[in-house]
C-alpha cells in the first residue's frame, strides 16, 4: 500500500517537472523567434535606407551634371554669338612678276590700288571668261562675269546668254564642243593716272586682241576666229559678300564691253 503511494507521488513530481520544463521551452523557442524576427526587419530597413539614400545621391550627382553642362552651354553660345561679329574676310593680293617671283600680301585697304600687271590680268581673266566656253564650267563662268561687270554689262551678258537666244554659246557649240580663248594683245588706250588735271577728259579703254578657237570633242576639227574687244573698267569698293569677294577681290567692274570681228578665219585639222 505505501509502495503504491509513493509510485503515484513520483509519476505526479515528474510530470510536474515535465509541464515546467515543456512550459520553459515553449518560452525558450518564441523568444528565439522573435529575435530573429526582429533581426530580419532591422536588417530590411537597413537594406531600404542604403538603397533609398544611394538613388538620392544618384540624382542629385546627375543634377548637378546637367546643372554644369547647361552652365557649360551658356557661356559657348555667349562666346559664339560675341565671336560671330569678329568674322570677316581677309582678302590677299598675290602678285605674278615677270620673272617668277610670287609674293602675297593682305589687302590693307578697302579700295585696291592697281599697278599694270595687276590690271592686265583683270583684263585677260575678263575676256578669257565671258568668251569661253566648257559646259562642265559654264555656271562658274556666268557668276564670274555677272560680279566683275556693272549693271548695264551684266544685263547684256545675260540677254546673250539667255536659253531662248539661238545665237547663244550654249545653241552654237552644245556639249559636244567647247571653245578657248588665245590672248594676241592687250593695248591700253586710256588709263585713269594721278597727275591728271580736272579738264581732261578720261577713261578706262582698252583694245584687246584674241583669237576664238572651237573644239569638237567627236572630232580633231578645230576652228579658229580673232576678234578685237574694245572695253573699259573702273575699280570700285570691293563687295562684302564673301561669295562675291572672293571672285573679285579687288572690285574690278567692266562698264563697256564691245566685241568686233576680223575678217580672217582660220581652219585645222
């Protein structure tokens, strides 16, 4: 009877033991998961505040850039637009001497004082330009001759050349042919000098003698013409289109042109 007791009293201590200890681990095991628990959400808002503060400084970096790039961009167009009025056109003078010699300098002057040489050539590259034809360079040509001639001039040169003109070079010689321009002589008439008293009447006149010759590019027939051209000039202020500057840099302007035929002509084979 008292073994019988003392067997229930130690199965009851035992379970009591058993209920604390279960009772102690249950408690153990939340507290465990609650602190991973929190170490999990710490470690989340962490990660968000590093990523949160990495994109601002990202924009605001990139800001800043574009704030610097615009700043940039100012001041070139404020350089751009202040530089625009500084450019101008440098016109050079190239002078050709008999013996070879090339020298070239800048144009100090608005109005180009002109020497012989100088002259000749304005007369050469004149005629040998208006009385030339190539149709790979025509349209070259016109303009050349439209800036060194004055109004009257020009409007002749444009009547001659008009498409609906049959006796036009572009009628007369097509694309199958082109004509050249052979200088014989040059013989001034009368040349506007210093020295010259106000009575005197004066001009600009010259006598140029050439020979016309056509070409055919089907054939080796060659037909050859000379002419006398009687023209004057003056020099004015040179223009400032730089198109236009650059063809007569020196305001070279034809107010006359006359061209008279000889009665020879001249064919080859």
């Amino acid at each position: 009877m008292m073994l019988e007791l003392l067997k229930r009293y130690w199965r009851y201590i035992c379970r009591l033991f058993r209920k604390d200890h279960d009772k102690h681990s249950v408690e153990s095991r939340a507290l465990d998961d609650s602190d991973k628990d929190k170490d999990y959400f710490n470690s989340a808002r962490s990660w968000s505040d590093d990523r949160f503060y990495m994109l601002l400084s990202s924009r605001y970096r990139y800001r800043c850039l574009t704030i610097v790039l615009a700043v940039v961009m100012v001041i070139l167009l404020v350089v751009i637009l202040l530089l625009i009025p500084a450019q101008h056109l440098e016109p050079l003078i190239i002078h050709h001497y008999r013996d070879g010699r090339v020298s070239v300098e800048k144009v100090k002057k608005a109005s180009v004082v002109t020497n012989h040489a100088q002259l000749e050539n304005d007369l050469v590259r004149y005629v040998v330009n208006r009385e030339s034809y190539d149709p790979m360079a025509y349209e070259a040509q016109y303009r050349l001759i439209l800036s060194m001639s004055d109004r009257s001039v020009s409007q002749s040169y444009v009547d001659d050349q008009r498409s609906t003109n049959v006796s036009s070079l572009i009628h007369q010689l097509g694309n199958q042919r082109y004509r050249t321009v052979r200088i014989d002589n040059i013989i001034v008439l009368d040349q506007e000098v210093h020295g010259k008293t106000d009575h005197e009447v004066h001009h600009n006149l010259a006598e140029v003698h050439a020979v016309l010759i056509d070409h055919s590019l089907d054939t080796a027939v060659k037909r050859s013409q000379a002419v006398s051209i009687i023209l004057s000039w003056n020099y004015s202020e040179p223009s400032l289109d730089p198109d236009v500057r650059w063809r007569n840099w020196d305001g070279f302007q034809v107010t006359h042109y006359q061209v008279k035929q000889r009665n020879w002509t001249e064919k080859g084979a």
